[in-house]
C-alpha cells in the first residue's frame, strides 16, 4: 500500500486525491530521504564542472554560515553539502538527480528572510542550493522597461542597472544590498512601495522555473517579453510567494515602471494616532498620484534608532514628547516619500499639503537635497537592525485594519506584555510600518538577552495571531511562512483551500524533496 | 556683525552626472545647494545664534530657480536672500571663479559691507576652490581657506585651517575677510517644517547679472568635456607569486 504513494505518476496521485488528509498523513510518517553518498557527491561535482567553489561540504564554514538565518532564531542547522549551480541546466541536472535519489533541497538567495525559510531544517538537514552564481541581467529593452535577469541578481544592482537606463525597479526593501530576485519573488516581497507600484507578483510578465523532477518551465521568459498577453493559465503567478516549495525560480521578466525625476521626503511628528490617520488621509488628498510611501514608526522604534547613534536624527523624540498634546504611545513618525516627473509640480503640492497638515503635526523635517532623502530611508530601515541588535526580537509581521493600529498595539501592551512585569529597560516593543499598505511590524526585544524566553512566548502567541484574526488582518503580511508561520495556517484558512493547497504541492513535488517544513503545516 | 554667505545651486552631490551634446547634462537634473555652503550657511548661522553676528544674509548665482536655493538657506536661519540672476552656467562653462568673485565684489563693497564672507571651500561642479582667494584678493582683504574650526577672537577670528602636513591655526586680526569652509566645520542642521513656512515671509531682492557692468565673459575656453573612462574589473589572483607577477609585469610598479 506504501508503495504507491511514492509514485510521481499523475494518474495515481489523481486517485490518491480522493480521501487525502489520510495520504498526506501516511506520507509523512513514512518518508525516507535518502542519506548523501560519496557517488551523489562524484555526480553534483561532475554536473558542476567539478569547479571546487561550486560545490562545498558540510565542514566548511561558509555552510555553516549559510545554515543560519539573519534572524538567529534557527540555526545552525546541519545542511548536507552546498550546491551553487551557474545555468538553469545546472540547476535542471541537480534537481533531476536529487529527485531520482530523494534528496531534500532548500533553495537559498539572499537569506535575509525572517521567517527561516532558506535555512535547512534540523529534521532534514536538506542541501543547500544558492543561486548566487546565477546573477546575470541579460537584458532591458529601454523603451518598454522589461528587464530580464536571472533569479540571483541582487535587487540593489538590479535597481541600479535599470536607474541608469531612466527605469525604477518596482520593488525596494531594507535589504536590497543582500536579498536576490528570485528570493524577492519566492517570497512575494512587500516593500513600502506597494501601494504606488502595485505588487511584485502584478509585475511580473515572465517566469523561469525548474520543477522538483528537473523539468524547466518558460512562462515569456527567453523568447516572449510583453507586457500583455493572455496565452494560457498564468501557471507561473503560483510559484510567487511559494517560498521555494513548488519549484526553483531561475529567471525573471519584470515591468519597470519609469524613473521618477522628483524624489522628495519629510519626516513628520505627531502628537497622538488620531493624527497619524488625519495626516494619512491628507497626503492622499494633497500628494495624490506622486504619494509613494508612507512609513510609520512609533516613539520606541525612534528612540532606540536616536540612541544607536549611527544616525542625525532630523527630529528629537525627547524633544517632542514633552509636548503637553503627545498622548499615550506618542510621538508617532511618519516618512512621507513622493515620487513624480516634475519637481516644480511636486514642490507645490508639498506646499499644500504642508499647509493643509500645520496644525495636525508637532513638527517636521522635508529634505533639502538627494543625501537628506536616503539619509531619511536609512533612519526608516535601521529599524530592524537597530532591534536585531540590542536582543531576541519577536517578530510580528500584520496587516490590519489602518484605523486599528493603535488600538491593537495598547491590547497586546495591556493584556500580554504589562503583566509580565518587566521593566522598560529589559523588555520594549518598538513598532513600525508600511502604514499606507496596512502593514504593520510588531516587534518586542528582550534588551541585552539573546536566548528566546518561553514566558515571553507564551504571552504573545498564539494571542497576537488570534487576535489579529479576529480584526480581519494577516498573520503574515509580507514575510510569508518558512518555518515560522507555516503551522498557523489552519486558522487561516479552511480545509477546503488548504487540501487545494497540499494538492498543488503533491503535483509539483510529489517526492517532498523541495525545501521541507517549510510554508504548508508539517503534520505531526 | 553682518555676515555675507554664498550658496552655490549645483547637480546634487548624490545624482550621477551624464555628459550630453558635449557638455554636462543639465536638464531634468536634480539640482540642490553645495555641500560646502551648506556648512557655510551653518556656521553663519551659529554665529548668529551665539550673538557674534547680528544678520546673515545670502547670496546665489544663476537661473531664477536659485531662489529655491535661498529658500533652503532661509529656512535654515539666514535674514534675507540676495539672487543675482543669470542664464549662464554656473558649472564653469559660462560662467568661471573670476567672473563670479567680481559679481560677490561688488556686492560687498558698494551694496551690503558686510564684516565676513563665508564660502564654501569649493563647488562640487566646478571643484575650484578659486572664489574664496580670489574674492579676497580683489577686496584686498584677508582669507583663511579650508576652515575646520572658527570662533570669535577679540574683534577678529580664530581659525583652524586643514592642510596636507596638519592643522593651522590662524588668527584674523581685521575685518572684513573672507572665510571657506570645509567639511569638518560643522554638521548642517535640516529645514524643519515651522522654518520653511517662515522662509517664505523673508525678503529676497534679484539683480540681473547684466545690469551690474562686469565682464562676465569666460577666461578660459572649455576645450573638451567627457565622462571619464569606465573602470577595469579587479581580478583575484590565486596566490602571492600571481600578484608579485602581475604587480612586476603588467601594473609594472616594482622593480
């Protein structure tokens, strides 16, 4: 009866589909990887052109480097070797092989993650394939702004090659410097500019992906480069955000919208989060189409980013809050960033907008010139690190209902973290966010104290999560499931569009050997 | 104390520049005030705030929009703003350090007699550093260039000036001088919201260039302009026998 199920025959898995919460059970208790062999290893080499920096073992240091994720919450895992392939034919043989032979793989880009997604697992100890190598921008075509590129580029490079060619790249996060594309894509990465430039998934115009069993699948990737086509199920919109489970991404086709000519930024203090809303609805009133992010960030997160040191800070959270109208939780800061093809045009919406805004704030800051504008998004992205730093951060990544951002961060102070009893001085939740998307980071770091605290853990989960559920928000916003998440998933969703899910799954990776534990629940 | 302080509109230090038809690129170019003067527009300011100088005023050079130049040095806590307007090009292919340091001289000795002139050390365009000496060589005055520190001294200033061999200090006895600073004078505050409101309400006069009887036609002609050739990629070499190799032999800077 086992044996069947191990089959990848379509036919079968289509009559398995008939009862499976039972398959998907018995899969799991019996579901042998194999162990790597020195002929495995001859093979990887041989496919690799036995170049020996392509291929490392597990005793290296950079594998154990690599088994760690930037979060420090898992790792190191054990990872079996580290494979880094340079074409799609590569990637093809490896995967073929791996299929052949049942071995687990976890896909690695950047590993900025935060949800431990692109490290092995200690259950698996999967090998590690990182298309780092895989970092080539083939082409730009300049008058539409497609770019092609392969799935290792780095987003910051990318973002630079086509600035140079007058085209913005549609998608820009704190850790553009490490993340790669494919990572980006894997993971449907969210960024501050969703709301002006729509998501990365709608960008998307073409996908190169190498199934489970080494299949390569071209969705308008080598040969078709349009921005519209309607030829076929748009199969490859499934691979974005599936955290390297249903397939390796290996290239992109993506839309660029056009360079902004006029970037202009300010930060703004205000006294209370009623505030925040009133200044929220007016930069959509006054800014309009050239409002391209807006960024929150509360009193605590400001502080702390102040105290590093490592910044100017243009305005001063002591300074403000001894201001008799900050109310509870305040000053809150927003970054308000547009975007347009006019400088004149966009100074004179400022204008209004500022006017509109004098007596909603306590204070502001607009950038003077280029260096003032990166220097205001440095600040904005220091967050997390500045966090990362000082201790273990309990990550909380949601979106909610805008209105009710304050109102759910005074709950969890409330009801979860004050009767803990800690001092400010051992224990803050700092908050910040993608206010105009909907999108909040919820984070609260243990001051000085790097091992994770179960009391701590107890009192945020699972109430942050119910809690949100119950506003109608998002567990997961943007960082998506890894292994961090991926259990929640039942409170998500119904079974009906969970079973959908672990069938797609079976379809594309009936062996389980892409990146295991990770993004659909692991049954018990 | 009345204080002069020049604020250069340039291509923003942060935007790549591009050569077009010959010359530097300038349209749909973001263009922002001078590094350099911004440190100048600070430190006239905090002498205004310690009380040393009583009015700060600016001045800027070039098309009408230098008067959102002045603007950022009004909001950053200048009195008023003096624009002398012109479509030369300010970069040095117009209009070059001479021309410039005789606009500044007549200002200061026929209209405002100001008791200090502070410059920035250099525009970032250009990369001169000429106005400064030039300024006062023409109001025979004294200059003290590379300005790393200066406080007030009896009716004078002290001034610490870098140089390649270390620090100088240098005490001006009589006024007025001029002054350019460089960049580890001070750190620039930013324009706050409150300021910017209030920069719009300060005075700023324009001249026209033409109307002042200067000579503002180029010295030296530009013969060529282009961007410089891209670099080479690195390369790694295996181990120190292959870069001893390549030093000797290709880069051949050892013997």
């Amino acid at each position: 009866m086992a044996s069947i199920f191990f089959s990848s025959s379509r036919r079968k898995i289509l009559s398995c589909s008939r009862s499976p919460p039972f398959i998907f059970t018995l899969r799991r208790l019996h579901q042998p990887y194999n162990s790597l062999t020195e002929s495995d290893i001859q093979v990887f080499s041989e496919i690799l052109g036995h170049n020996p920096s392509l291929l490392l073992p597990a005793s290296d240091p950079i594998v154990t480097a690599a088994s760690t994720d930037w979060t420090g919450h898992y790792g190191p895992a054990p990872a079996r070797l580290l494979l880094r392939p340079q074409t799609t034919a590569q990637v093809s043989a490896l995967l073929r092989y791996c299929h052949e032979r049942r071995l687990p793989i976890v896909p690695q880009g950047g590993k900025t993650g935060l949800v431990g997604g692109s490290v092995p697992t200690r259950a698996h100890q999967e090998i590690i394939l990182q298309l780092q190598q895989m970092n080539q921008i083939t082409a730009l075509d300049p008058l539409m702004g497609i770019v092609t590129c392969q799935a290792g580029v780095v987003l910051q490079n990318l973002q630079d090659y086509c600035a140079d060619q007058g085209w913005l790249v549609p998608l820009d996060l704190g850790a553009k410097g490490t993340c790669q594309i494919g990572g980006n894509l894997s993971t449907n990465a969210g960024g501050p500019y969703f709301r002006k430039y729509g998501s990365l998934a709608g960008n998307v115009l073409g996908l190169e992906v190498v199934l489970a069993d080494g299949r390569i699948l071209d969705y308008n990737y080598r040969q078709r480069n349009n921005l519209k086509d309607n030829t076929g199920y748009k199969w490859h919109q499934l691979f974005l955000g599936s955290e390297g489970t249903l397939g390796i991404i290996t290239g992109v086709t993506l839309a660029c919208a056009p360079l902004p000519r006029s970037k202009q930024a300010a930060f703004v203090a205000c006294a209370s989060y009623n505030q925040v809303l009133l200044v929220l609805q007016k930069a959509r009133q006054y800014l309009g189409e050239i409002l391209a992010a807006m960024e929150s960030m509360d009193a605590a997160i400001w502080t702390l980013v102040e105290a590093s040191g490592r910044h100017k800070m243009p305005l001063s959270a002591e300074t403000l809050r001894s201001d008799s109208a900050v109310l509870e939780g305040g000053p809150f800061f927003l970054l308000i960033d547009t975007h347009g093809s006019n400088a004149d045009h966009d100074q004179e919406k400022w204008q209004t907008f500022l006017e509109a805004v004098q007596n909603d704030i306590l204070n502001g800051v607009l950038a003077q010139d280029m260096k003032q504008y990166q220097s205001f998004w440095q600040i904005r992205e220091s967050a997390n690190p500045t966090v990362a730093q000082l201790g273990y951060t309990y990550k909380y990544d949601v979106s909610l209902p805008i209105a009710q951002f304050q109102d759910w961060i005074q709950e969890m102070r409330l009801e979860r973290l004050g009767p803990l009893g800690r001092t400010e001085s051992s224990l803050v939740n700092a908050n910040w966010g993608h206010i105009l998307d909907g999108n909040l980071h919820f984070n609260v770091t243990t001051i000085g104290e790097r091992e994770v605290q179960k009391d701590l853990v107890n009192a945020l989960e699972p109430y942050v999560f119910h809690s949100i559920l119950k506003r109608g928000g998002s567990i997961s916003a943007e960082h998506g499931l890894g292994q961090a998440k991926n259990h929640l998933l039942p409170s998500v969703h119904n079974e009906i569009t969970l079973d959908w899910m672990r069938s797609m799954k079976a379809l594309l990776d009936p062996k389980m050997i892409l990146n295991p534990g990770k993004f659909l629940p692991v049954s018990s | 104390m009345k204080i002069l302080v020049g604020v250069k509109r340039v291509v923003d230090y942060a935007v790549k520049v591009r050569v077009a038809q010959g010359t530097v690129e300038l349209a749909n170019v973001k263009q922002s005030m001078n590094p350099f003067c911004e440190i100048a527009v600070e430190e006239a300011v905090r002498l205004k705030e310690s009380n040393i100088a009583k009015e700060v005023i600016a001045l800027s050079i070039g098309p009408k929009q230098c008067t959102e130049t002045l603007r950022t040095a009004l909001a950053m806590g200048c009195d008023r703003g003096i624009h002398i307007q012109t479509d030369l090009r300010t970069d040095y292919m117009e209009l070059q350090p001479l021309a410039i340091a005789k606009l500044f001289q007549q200002i200061v000795a026929e209209k405002e007699k100001p008791d200090l002139i502070l410059l920035g050390k250099q525009g970032i365009d250009s990369d001169c550093g000429q106005v400064g000496p030039m300024l006062a060589g023409l109001l025979q005055c004294p200059q003290v260039t590379f300005a790393a520190k200066v406080e007030s001294k009896d009716n004078g200033f002290l001034v610490e000036r870098e140089t390649d061999a270390g620090t100088e200090s240098i005490h001006i006895q009589t006024l007025p001088a001029v002054i350019t600073c460089d960049l580890r004078l001070n750190e620039p505050r930013y324009a706050t919201l409150p300021n910017i409101m209030k920069a719009k309400k300060k005075p700023v006069e324009t001249i026209l260039a033409e109307t002042m009887g200067i000579d503002l036609t180029p010295r030296n002609p530009v013969l060529q302009v282009m961007e410089p050739p891209p670099r080479k990629d690195g390369i790694k070499v295996a181990d120190v026998d292959a870069l001893i190799d390549k030093l000797r032999n290709e880069a051949k800077v050892l013997a």
